[in-house]
C-alpha cells in the first residue's frame, strides 16, 4: 500500500508542556491506522495538526511525499484530509442532502446566471453518495430526526462530496451500542476499498485491535511502539500505554450485598416497579442507546420532570430536586461532564462547592482545613496533576471525572448514580475509576451505575437490570445465568 499521509519527527510545544515529541507515523491508502494513548498522551495535538488546526513546532507533514504546510483545516481539506470530530458538526435545522453537500450545494442556471438552489440535483448527488454505503435514507429527511450514528455516516458522506482521501476518526464509536459498531466498520470497509487512508482515534481496545492494520502507541507525547505486522492485543497495549500492567477489573459478587439502603420506585406508563439498591452493592443498568437508563438515574437525582418516590428506612420520600436528592445521600456523576462541573473553576472550587457548610465558621472559610482536605482526595483518586489551582476545563476527560468523584466523596453520601462514567476515558483512567467505585461499595455505600458497554457492566456489577424503552425488561443475577448472551437475549437480541 502507498502512504498518503506522514507525520516526520514533528513536535510540538504548548507553554511548559512538551505535547509531541519526534513522533513519526505513516498513514497508508486502504489502510486503517490505529491511534491509541492515555488522555494527554498527544493524539489530539496531533490529529490537530495534520488537520491544519496548529502547526508543528518542529517536523513536517507530508502529503503524497511532498512536504506540505496547513496554516488552517481549509488547507487540509483541500488536501483531501478531513477530520471527523467527536461532536457532531452537522446543521441539525437542514436535511440529510443539505448537510452533505454542504458548501458544495448545486445551484441551476438560467440564461447563463446562478439562480436558486437545484434540490433535484442535491437529492440525486447526496442519494448517489450514500448508496455507496447502502444507506437507506430519504435525503429529504432532516438531521435532528436521525440517530447518532446515522448522523456520523452523513458526516462521513460529506467528507467523500469534499474528495476526502485522508480520514480522521475521532473516537468514532464512543457514543454506539454494538450493533451502530458493526454498522460503522461496515463503512469504514468500503472508505478501505475505496483507497482512501484511515486513522482511527479510540479508548475501546477491542475495537481497535478488531478494525486495525496498523497500531501507533503514544506516551507522554512520545510514540511507544508501532506495530507493522500485526495490531497489539488489548492486554498489551494497555501496559504499553500506561507503562504499567493494569489491575484486573474487580468483579462483583465477591462483596456480600446488604439490606436495602434504599428502594427506588419506577414509574413506566400505568405500570410500576420497586427497586431496591443493596449495602454496598453496584447495580448496573444495561442498555442500547435511548434505553432510558439516563432518564432513570436523572429521574432519581430529581432533575427530570416528574419526581420518584424513594423508600429510605421505611419512609417514603418525592425527590423533586437535585437539592433534595443531595439532602438524602445522593451523589451523581452525569453523562455529560460539563453538566457536572463549572469548567471555568478550579479542582479545589469544584470539589468543596456543596461542601462549603463543612468548613465554615463566623469569621468565614477555613482556607487551610479546605486545602489539607482537597489534597487529600486527590491523592485518594488520583488527580493529575496534583494542582488543586488548575482550572477544570484543563484536565483530561478522565481526570474531569476523577475531580466530580471526589467532590461526592467529600460530603455524606451513601448512594452514587454514575451515567456513563467512563466514557471517552482511556484505559488508565477507567481502571480507576473502576476501583473508586469498587471501594466506594466495599465502604457500604450503594451504586446504580449506567453504561452502553455491556462488558464492563457485566464485570462490575453485583446484578444488572436490562432496560429497553424506559422499562426495566430483566434482572440479572450472578446467582442465574449471568452472562452476555442471557444480558442480550433480554435487551432483544
């Protein structure tokens, strides 16, 4: 295969950190190439920079072999290299055939003049595009009612009308259940069979050693390995990632789970069910994308519309507020960290701002207590970097959710309600997050815990509810048949 794209000895530099240090790759025609690293390892610095966005402090891009400059993605794009974001770039208020053909809509001409937009011609050129990819769509059909992955695809779509010949996939899978996946690596074989170069961004390990030709490890900004003849498995890619073998995930059912802490009533249409949350165990909740598992736990918060009864120590309570759900012991970690944290504060704000109460007295805050008691649980959940000074929005996804973490541990709470939490964190971080979880359960507290992966539900959880359209379809217990297979017979296949 011929390389399209090359990254030769580039570095770069922001103020007193050293993002990219000489890393050298090569990204070949009909090839995917894997990109893997923790969170601040480099990969984003440098996607950013063959995409135009910065410019190598050191180093050169080559495109075909010839040494070349993007001093904005404008110059990429007429490279034909295209980078397709974790957040949608899509106009939600235009069609399908709009969104693809965007900038590049065909216009009709009359007496040799520009006239109006020619939809028939945008219909039939957005149709023809996507029959590439066997997508059934109605050009038409506006954007805001497609699912997640229908509105990657689009993008991808739109990157073939701009003659893309270098595709950047930043952690394309992030936000798919299983059979989105299996769909997208559909595409991304034909983007393959159509020579056009692939690099694939992702935290998912098996995904990666799945889709991949070749593999780039980064550490610290440095490329640790790269694999020519075959992809790394996961095992090993996480010790060369982190430098370290990673503790296996503890598994549930070793703890023995207690009485009720409390007993959650959930309401679907005329029906309702009675869930209880044991001592210390992880009750995971299991499902596609829209399951309602995030509405469940939100629900539970007091932050959806209609309130929940809870049951705590035999009375029945209505959680109307997230303030009132705080009051009882609650703690949640949300899907979406910005929901989660004021990103324009810094770690030690964000971790003592519904704490302020413990270390207040007439002549104002105790700023040493408050200090001596931040940097105590960042050690305990391994912040980094261990600057309780450092704005929020500076951190690593993962080391965002480490700092929401902390904040519940710092108050009294006895149930945590985690969406999503280790979403788009790489695989040190989830380790961790993992084993904060575990130790908050072994010290008696109670979790409901989200999360679109299956397998790490499965391999976390005490037992695991199947939900499907808001309702709660199974239960499974590691007393029964409790497996993937059993977990997605009852999710419907």
């Amino acid at each position: 295969m011929s390389i399209y794209a090359a990254a030769q000895d580039v570095s770069k530099r922001f103020y007193a950190t050293q993002a990219l240090e000489k890393v050298s790759l090569n990204f070949k025609k009909g090839e995917v190439h894997a990109l893997v690293g923790e969170n601040g390892a480099g990969k984003s610095t440098l996607m950013k920079i063959l995409g135009g966005v910065h410019q190598p402090d050191s180093g050169q891009i080559l495109i075909n072999g010839k040494a070349t400059v993007f001093t904005s993605p404008s110059d990429a794009l007429a490279a034909g290299v295209i980078v397709i974001p974790q957040e949608m770039q899509v106009v939600s208020q235009q069609t399908v055939a709009e969104n693809i053909l965007l900038a590049r809509i065909p216009r009709s001409t009359r007496f040799g003049l520009l006239g109006g937009v020619d939809r028939k011609a945008m219909r039939q050129r957005a149709s023809d595009i996507m029959r590439r990819f066997h997508l059934d769509i109605n050009p038409d059909t506006g954007v805001d009612k497609l699912g997640f992955a229908e509105r990657q695809i689009v993008m991808i779509a739109r990157a073939l009308n701009h003659k893309a010949r270098f595709l950047i996939l930043d952690e394309p899978t992030a936000a798919l259940e299983a059979r989105e996946v299996d769909r997208l690596f559909e595409v991304i074989d034909h983007l393959k069979n159509m020579n056009v170069a692939l690099a694939f961004v992702s935290h998912r390990l098996d995904e990666v050693e799945s889709i991949s030709d070749e593999c780039t490890i980064l550490r610290d900004g440095k490329k640790v390995e790269h694999n020519f003849d075959s992809v790394p498995d996961n095992t090993e890619m996480a010790r060369l990632m982190t430098g370290r073998d990673l503790e296996e995930v503890h598994r549930g059912g070793a703890r023995i789970v207690g009485d009720a802490l409390i007993d959650i009533e959930h309401r679907t249409g005329s029906t309702s069910q009675n869930i209880p949350v044991g001592k210390s165990e992880i009750l995971g909740l299991a499902g596609l994308l829209g399951g309602g598992m995030s509405a469940f736990l939100r629900g539970t918060f007091g932050a959806e519309a209609e309130s929940k009864s809870v049951t705590i120590g035999g009375f029945r309570l209505e959680l109307s507020t997230p303030a009132e759900a705080i009051k009882q012991g609650f703690g949640m970690v949300p899907g979406e960290r910005n929901q989660g944290l004021v990103m324009g504060m810094t770690v030690r704000e964000n971790i003592v701002l519904p704490n302020l109460d413990k270390f207040s007295h007439l002549r104002g805050l105790d700023k040493r207590a408050i200090n001596t008691f931040v940097e105590q649980l960042m050690d305990a959940v391994d912040i980094r970097p261990r600057d309780p000074n450092k704005v929020v929005r500076d951190l690593s996804g993962g080391n965002q959710q480490k700092v929401i973490f902390a904040r519940w541990l710092a108050g009294h709470i006895n149930i945590l309600l985690l969406d999503e939490p280790t979403h788009g964190v790489d695989v040190g971080a989830k380790a961790q997050i993992h084993r904060i979880m575990n130790e908050f359960a072994d010290n008696g507290g109670g979790i409901v815990f989200a999360s679109s992966e299956l397998t790490e539900v499965l391999s976390i959880s005490d037992n695991v509810l199947a939900m499907r359209s808001g309702e709660v379809v199974a239960r499974i217990s590691r007393d029964g048949d409790y497996n993937e297979k059993s977990l997605r017979n009852a999710l419907g296949g």
